[in-house]
C-alpha cells in the first residue's frame, strides 16, 4: 500500500509539473472567450511564413543529425574500441560543448568567425548544432559497444579482420543505439532556440519565442509550437515502434570479459593526430577564443559584478533541481522497471515525451497552468523553474534508474523481504545502495542539463531570479565582447570544473556507471 | 603431424594465473577432451589457440608454423584455419541461420555460386536445410548448436575448437549431440579440441583426455588412463 501511495504521488507530480501544462497551453488557444475557436491555427496552414519555418526546422534538424551520425558513431568506436591513446581524455573533451548552454560555442565562433555573415543562417547553424551534438552518437556507440556480447564478435574474429567485422556484426548489432542517437539529436536541433535566435535563422521555436516574448501573443505563440509538438509526437512513435524495445536497457554483455580491443597498429599515429586536431578545432579553439577576448580590461571584475548572483543561482537550481530529478527518476525508473503501477508505460512514454519536448513549449505551457493568482505562490518563487527542470529532464533520471535497477537481482529485495523487510526498508537498505553508481550517474547528468538550461528558465523566471545562461543571453544585446567572453568562460568553468572534480574522486571513470 | 604445439605457456590476468607453465602437443586427426573444474583455465588454453589472447610467456604454434609467443601476436584469429564453437555458440542475433554460416565464405571472398553450394552442404551436414532464413532466436537449443556447428565448419578447418557447448542441454539433447560431433570427426577428419567440466562427455568424445587443474596440466592419457586415475583417486580440484 506504502508503494503505490508514494509511487502514485510521484506520477500525479509529474503529471502536474508535466503533461497538464501542456494540455493547458493548447486548451488556452483553442478557446477564445469561452468558446472553441482554431482562429490562432488559421495562419498556420496558409501563411507562407510558416512554411519557410518548417523548411528550415527540418532542414537543421536533418542536416546536423546527418552530420553528427556519421561523424559521432567512428568517433564513438574509435574511442570505445580501439587502442587510440588518449581515449579517456579525447571522450570527455569532446562532451564538453555538451555541458554548456548551447549559444556560447556560437558566441565565440561569432568572435572568431566576424559578424560579416559568414557564420549565419542554416551552415552556421548547422555547424555550430553539430559541434555541440557530437558528443551524443559519440557516447550511445560507446556506451553500446560494451553491451555487445565479446563472444560475436570473436566468432566474427576466427573468419575476418576487424573492419568486415565492424561493418557486418559490430555495427548492426549498435544499429538500434545509432538510430536513438540520431533521433536524440533531431529532436534536440528541432527544439532548439538560443543558437538559431543568436544567428538570426528563422525557425519555429525561434518565432514562439518572439511571439511571445515580444508581442506577448500566447495563442500565436502556441500556434507556432504546436508543429513541434506533432513533429515530436510522431517521432516518438516512430522510436516506441521500432526502437524502444531494442533499447530500453543498456544491457550489460553476458560474459564479464571486456570487449576485444582493435589494435590500430600504423594506423594509431595518423588516427590519434586527426581526432585531436578534430578536438582542438570544435572544442579547443572555440575556448581560447573566449579567453583570449575576455583576458584584460577588468572583465571578469565586471562579470562577476553583474552576474555574481546568476552564477550562485545557477549552482543552486542545479543542485537543487539535480537532487529532485535524482529522487524523480529513482521512483519513476523503479515503477517501469518493476511495473508496479497499470499505469507504469503511460508514465514512461510522458517522461519520454517531455524530453523530447522543446523546453520553450514547456516553458509556455507552464507560464499558461501556474501564472494565475491563486498559484502565483509557486509561480512568483524559484520553485517554477525547479518544477520546469521535474517536467523537462525526469526523463534522463528515470532511464539510468531503469537500467541500474535491471542490473540488481531480484532475489536481493526478496531475501530482504524473506527477512522480514517492508518495502520502504528493502528500498532504503537494499536497492538504493545497490543502485547508488546509477543514482550517482543521475545526478551529475541532472546538474549538467539544470545548469546549462537557457529555454524553460528564460521563459519562467521570477523578476531577479535569473540563472546565469539566462543573464548572459540577456547581456548579449547590449554587453561588450569582452564581458559576454567572460561570463561565457565562467559558465563553462562553472559546468565543467565541478564535473570534472566529481569524475576524478567518485571513481566514475571507466564507464563504471553503465555497465 | 603436429598441428598444436604449446611450450611452456603462462598466462595471467592481473594477479591471477590462469595458466602456469603448460606444455601441450596435439597431432592431426586426434580427439583431445581438456577436462577440468570451472576456472581450471581450460577455456584460457582454446582462447590462446584462437588467438583471442597471447602468452605472457612460452609459445603457441599452429600446423609448425609459430603463431604468438612472449606476449606477441603474430597471426591473427582469422588466419589460423580454425573453428570455434562458443559455449553461449554467439550467434548472430540479427543475421539468419544462413547468414550466419555463410559470414566466413563471404568474408573470403568466394563467388556467390560456391558460397551457396558450401552452404548448402553445411545445412545438409547438420540436418538444417529447411532453417536457413530464420534467425537463430526462432530455433530449438538443440538445432541453435547445430548452426554453432555447421557455421564453424562451413570453412573446413584443420582444427575444431569446442568450448562447453553441451554444457547448458538436458542430457538427452546433450548424448545426441555427442554422437553427431563423432559422426562429423569421422566424416571430416578434423582435429578435436573439446573442452569440458563433464567427465562422461569427456570419456565419449575424446581418444584422449588432458586433465587441467589449477591453470596446470594434471594428468595427459587415454580415455582407459584417465579413467583409472579417477578410479584410484585423484586430487580433488578446489
């Protein structure tokens, strides 16, 4: 009874915080003073302008999936299979544009690059997406490769060298892995806001955004995300058709050895020389610029003078919002992968949904639920970003719980409970300590994605309460290079210093946490 | 002819040995059985033969030719003419039975003609010419360790490596299949190296039976040796 209460709880959370802002936003403009209207979806279908949108949405989306896959899956073998030195080194370097916000890598190309429009418009867009989506096709294949049972491919081994082998059983068999990787980054690309806003391209988040924020036009805004929201829907469909059961849990290999390693033999040099300068160009280099523009000049005097306070609420929101998706996903994870709720799927598939949702579309149907005075308790404190982050990133929480709890034999909790142990002591003594690597993994990926959200917190935050991506993207209109460079770096110091501190001493390294 | 030729072979993982000083000739067309408890370090041996590892000291050679020695590789698994047959058979889950046999012929390269035809009598071989669009998930444990079979086969190797692949079948299963790895011995006049933790299956298969204990070799004989050296008590393995 004890579990379905609190699990229940939990679902009803997540439903509130979740999916009934959705259904809000969209109830709100489909009625005009009390009576049914599609008035706001009317321009939808005609207007040429919406179309062009649309064009240019799917284009970014497809170009820089297309570009990240066959980019990030060598990439990702490269690293997670080979003998390449440096491989540890290279694999979090090249997630680093992953744990900031999004617009500060195109700040600094912008820098680099001049404002003569030769970063601009679907190429720049595309390059910019693409350096900083890499690192997602790059993990999955890594982290896919070890849930391939060794044994196939050293059946494979006895008849054929390494690359039939990688073409015909390695590849096929991290296929479904590729596949949710490049849906990921569709997704992602196809919500995304700051970067295409920052170079002036025109697509649909960026128009929500602006009718919104500037003309204050709630239904024209919601008008304009609903395609995302389609666009979204059916491609989660398409991933729970044909995906999810493929990858619902990242599985480890069935034999304990560890995957064989390619030796590279005189291909090592030439191999380990192209992807550290691929580093230096897309990661490296964009940092240096930010440096070097932000070096002098009391910069960062000024930065911490303006934003001093952003950047102490950013680390709590992020602290905060990470300890509550952790305990959000540990339930939520429990309730799928024990199925002890009818309802275990649904919630599934909501957190799933929300995810892949764009962060301006919850951010919208949050401001449409919770701004009303009889909830502007919540809706005028810190707690509405908090609960934007609950609905956004439950998701991410929820599947590493799903696959740590997977790992943890069943006859664990029953020995416990042979012994005598309610629920909430069989949890509280057996499996959250079992599961404590996935609840340790949770909650860094938890911070990372609170502290580098720019597009829920812009939209939802309390007058004074803004985070530092928020703060510096406000600052862009009107700040010199030289502060905007300065607040850039002191955001990526901000996400990578901490985790980088957190992966040296909690022994996270080595890919121990998805195993 | 000598076809395995281990000498003086130690191999470790971290701080434990697997193998300690092991020496161990095999000659063509013989049925070898390495017996032994789990983690004995007979697999280790096989592994070492399919090059999957290499010594940390001591050399393997293949047919006279030297194949690693001292922590070196010097021919890979694909070059080494042998099959090997998994104890989970690691089967292609996302290739069909005869995708699966027919990898190897198609990784050499050989016309699709000749490809159809070798598989065509490795389906015969092991009685699965009906089978071969399906995928392994969709075929009986027996039938799934015939296409372990016919796929390690389908290349003709000189040498046949099988490590426990009888070890998860109901005993019945487990007698057939006894008698149909004899009946391809006989037929194809391979090298056997089987490895097993079950002295009957031992004593069936082999002609001679190799005793590891402890990553060492215990005892090396006939079928009539090794069966009177338990008889007359034998070490117990821990």
């Amino acid at each position: 009874m004890t579990r379905r209460l609190l699990l229940g709880f939990i679902v009803a959370l997540l439903v509130g915080f979740g999916l009934l802002p959705v259904l809000s936003m969209f109830g709100r403009s489909i009625f005009v003073d009390g009576q049914l209207s599609l008035a706001a979806y009317g321009g939808l279908l005609q207007s040429t302008r919406q179309w062009t949108l649309m064009r240019n949405s799917l284009a970014l989306s497809a170009l820089v999936t297309l570009l990240t896959v066959v980019t990030g899956t060598p990439l990702g073998i490269l690293l997670g299979k080979t003998d390449l030195p440096g491989r540890q080194f290279l694999a979090m370097l090249f997630v680093t544009p992953l744990l900031v916000p999004p617009y500060i890598f195109a700040v600094s190309w912008f820098d680099l690059l001049g404002p003569d429009g030769r970063l601009a418009g679907l190429s720049g867009c595309t390059f910019i997406l693409f350096s900083i989506f890499l690192p997602i096709p790059m993990l999955l294949t890594m982290v896919f490769l070890r849930t391939v049972n060794p044994r196939l491919e050293e059946a494979g081994r006895l008849c054929a060298a390494w690359p039939t082998v990688l073409a015909r059983i390695t590849i096929p068999l991290i296929l479904p892995g590729v596949l949710l990787a490049g849906l990921l980054v569709f997704l992602l690309s196809f919500g995304e806001f700051s970067v295409p806003n920052f170079l002036r391209f025109d697509v649909f988040p960026v128009e929500s955004f602006t009718r919104f924020s500037a003309f204050y036009d709630f239904k024209a805004a919601t008008a304009a995300v609903v395609p995302l929201a389609g666009v979204t829907l059916i491609l989660l469909f398409v991933e729970a058709v044909f995906l999810r059961d493929r990858t619902y849990l990242l599985r480890p290999s069935a034999t304990p050895e560890r995957s064989p390693v390619i030796a590279l033999g005189p291909h090592r040099k030439w191999l380990f020389a192209l992807v550290t300068a691929a580093g230096f160009l897309i990661v490296v280099l964009p940092v240096v610029v930010l440096v070097s523009r932000s070096a002098g000049h009391g910069n960062y005097a000024e930065a911490l003078r303006r934003a001093g306070g952003s950047l102490g609420r950013s680390f709590a929101f992020a602290v905060g919002g990470a300890s509550l998706l952790t305990v959000f996903g540990f339930f939520t994870g429990y309730l799928v992968q024990t199925r002890a709720l009818r309802c275990w799927r649904a919630v599934d598939s909501l957190t799933v949904f929300l995810f892949a949702l764009p962060g301006i579309v919850i951010g919208i149907g949050l401001i449409s639920l919770w701004n009303t005075p009889r909830t502007n308790l919540v809706y005028g404190t810190s707690a509405i970003i908090i609960i934007g982050y609950l609905a956004k990133y439950t998701a991410l929480t929820s599947r590493i719980m799903v696959t740590q709890l997977a790992q943890i034999p069943p006859t664990m909790a029953e020995a416990a409970q042979v012994a005598g142990a309610g629920w909430l002591r069989r949890l509280a003594l057996i499996q959250v300590p079992l599961a404590r690597r996935g609840l340790l993994a949770g909650w860094l990926i938890g911070y990372i994605f609170c502290l580098r959200d720019t597009d829920i917190t812009m939209l939802v935050y309390p007058p004074g309460r803004e985070t530092l991506p928020v703060r510096i993207f406000t600052l862009m209109a009107n700040g010199s290079p030289g502060l905007i460079a300065a607040l850039c770096v002191i955001m990526i110091a901000a996400a990578v210093v901490p985790i980088g501190l957190l992966w040296l001493v909690s022994g996270l390294r080595q890919g121990k946490v998805v195993e | 002819m000598r076809i395995v030729d281990l000498v003086s072979v130690s191999v470790s993982f971290g701080k434990t040995k697997a193998l300690d000083d092991i020496s161990l000739q095999i000659d063509t067309g013989e049925r070898i059985v390495i017996l032994g408890p789990s983690g004995c370090g007979k697999t280790t041996i096989l592994r070492l033969l399919a090059g999957f590892i290499t010594p940390d000291s001591g050399s393997v050679s293949l047919g006279g030719e030297l194949v690693a020695c001292d922590r070196r590789l010097l021919k890979p698994p694909e070059q080494r003419d042998l099959g090997l047959v998994f104890q989970d058979l690691a089967l292609w889950p996302h290739l069909t039975v005869g995708g699966n046999i027919e990898f190897g012929l198609k990784a050499r390269g050989l016309p699709r003609p000749e490809r159809k035809r070798l598989l065509d009598e490795a389906l015969t071989l092991v009685g699965l010419r009906d089978y071969a669009g399906r995928k392994p998930a969709a075929l009986s444990g027996g039938q799934q360790q015939r296409v372990a079979l016919a796929r390690a086969l389908v290349l003709t190797p000189g040498l046949l490596l099988l490590d426990e692949p009888l070890s998860s079948l109901d005993l019945e299963l487990n007698i057939r299949l006894r008698h149909e790895i004899l009946r391809l011995h006989e037929k194809l006049g391979f090298t056997l190296v089987h490895v097993t933790h079950d002295r009957d299956e031992a004593f069936a298969l082999g002609t001679r039976v190799v005793v590891v204990a402890r990553g060492r070799i215990e005892r090396d004989g006939s079928v009539a040796d090794i069966r009177k050296y338990y008889q007359t008590g034998a070490p117990r393995a821990e």
